[in-house]
C-alpha cells in the first residue's frame, strides 16, 4: 500500500491506504475526524464538503492520490478549537440543526460563500448553498445564519 502525506487542518498525517481510497473514509476511518459526514456518496447532497486550497469540494468522490497530495484540506474539525469561527455562531443563534447530520457540510459550504463574497445578498447565499441538503428543511435558519455571519466578515477571512 502506498504511504500519503496529507496537510489537514494545518497538520501533516502519514496514511498507508490503497490507492482510489476516498478521501472521507481516509479522514473518517483512517484519522478519526468524524465531523465530515457520508450520506449519498455520489457528491450530490453535500453532507461530506471540505474545502481544498479554499475551495468547497466533496470528498466522497475525491481520492486520496488525485486531490489530495499537497494541497490544504481544510474540514469542519480545522475551522476552530471550540466552536467560535462566526459561521458556527450564527449556526447556533439561529438554532438552524435539527438533526445535524448534514451541518458540517452546510457550514463547510457558507464559510467558502463568505471567503469569496463576504455580503452576499440573499439571492446569493440561495444559489451558492443551492445542492446541499438539508432532510430536515431548515433552509430558512441557515439562509438566516448566513446573513448574520456575513455581518462579520472580518473574522472570516
């Protein structure tokens, strides 16, 4: 098996995985950050989003030889020790989980919006969030956290 040497969340890791192993199962199971979630598999519902080199992608269908190596990974674990990254701030402000399950990757998502466009108005925020699904339906408090987020975009960047 060959050995990979990932840069996640400002951390280096070693990982001895197949090649084709997908990236979530290489955070998940291999290195014990459970915060990116697997729900479809085929990056339609985007429950599994991180960010590489700053840009939301869905690691279900990443491998770990093809998107991964040398490039910054970024998951929902590396935006902050405690919870206090603006984002999930407002996420809690405006109790938008229900479950849960598909937070991360909602916040995971927002963050990106806000990184290239600090004031999105809300037609933005709609169309950027557009694709990650939410079972529960609370589209409205998240739309809500994302407006009260983008009110402090300094800390954002």
């Amino acid at each position: 098996m060959p050995l990979y040497t990932l840069n996640i969340n400002n951390n280096s890791f070693e990982v001895e995985v197949n090649k084709g192993t997908s990236l979530l199962w290489v955070l998940r199971e291999h290195l014990g950050l459970t915060g990116t979630k697997y729900s479809c598999g085929i990056a339609q519902c985007g429950s599994c989003t991180i960010h590489i080199d700053q840009k939301p992608m869905r690691a279900c269908i990443l491998t770990v030889e093809n998107f991964a190596m040398g490039q910054k990974i970024l998951t929902i674990e590396g935006l902050s020790e405690k919870g206090e990254h603006p984002v999930q701030k407002a996420w809690i402000k405006t109790q938008a989980p229900q479950c849960g399950y598909c937070q991360s990757g909602q916040i995971m998502q927002a963050v990106a919006l806000l990184k290239e466009k600090p004031k999105p108005s809300r037609e933005e925020i709609k169309s950027y969030m557009n694709g990650i699904l939410c079972r529960c339906g609370t589209y409205m408090r998240i739309l809500e956290a994302i407006e009260i987020a983008s009110e402090e975009n300094s800390a954002i960047n």
